[in-house]
C-alpha cells in the first residue's frame, strides 16, 4: 500500500515561527512514516494561523480534552483502561494538539 501513496496531505492549527506545524493528535506520528518512506508532506495552512509563537513539543503548551473520551471504543468493548479510576497511579491525559518537527514536512 506504501507504493501507491505519493504524498500525504495534513491540515494545520498552527504554522509556529520555528517552522513546527501544530495540528491534530496523529499529525506528527504521520508525518514521520512519511518521511521514512520518502513520501512528500504537505501542509495546508491558512495564512491567518501563522504564528509568531515557537515550540518544540506537545506537553508544554496544549489543550487537553476530555479523558474519557479515549475510554470509549468503536466495537462498544470494555476499554483496557476502564479500571483507570480504581488505580490513582494512573492518570489520563487527552491531548488535543501534536507538534510536528519542521523536517518532516517539507
């Protein structure tokens, strides 16, 4: 399937002035499978998301969305983390945005 892919396509939250493109959770773990297998990444970002912000990661500046939305599985099965509650060393973080490396993306 790798073969019959020639680029791949992401949408952006953000274009960071450190070239770092802040899109959807997934969108940097895409760009680097690309990367890996050669194919071209393309960011589509329109110019008023240009940003005059810089970061190097997800953790330090991000939204966080609801944890228990990861509980939920498309099947209706139990999820493994269902039980997270009973156990307090265990901590659900849900989050919203992934910052993708400039190289990746070209």
């Amino acid at each position: 399937m790798k073969d019959q892919i020639t680029k791949v396509l992401l949408s952006a939250d953000a274009l960071l002035a450190n070239g770092y493109v802040l899109g959807p959770v997934g969108t940097a773990m895409l760009a680097l499978i690309a990367h890996k297998y050669n194919k071209p990444v393309i960011v589509c970002c329109e110019t008023y998301k240009f940003s005059e912000r810089v970061q190097t990661d997800s953790i330090l500046f991000n939204e966080l969305a609801d944890p228990n939305d990861m509980l939920k599985t498309k099947t209706g099965a139990a999820s493994p983390l269902s039980d997270h509650a009973d156990n307090h060393k265990v901590n659900l973080v849900n989050l919203v945005y992934d910052a993708t490396l400039p190289p990746s993306c070209q």
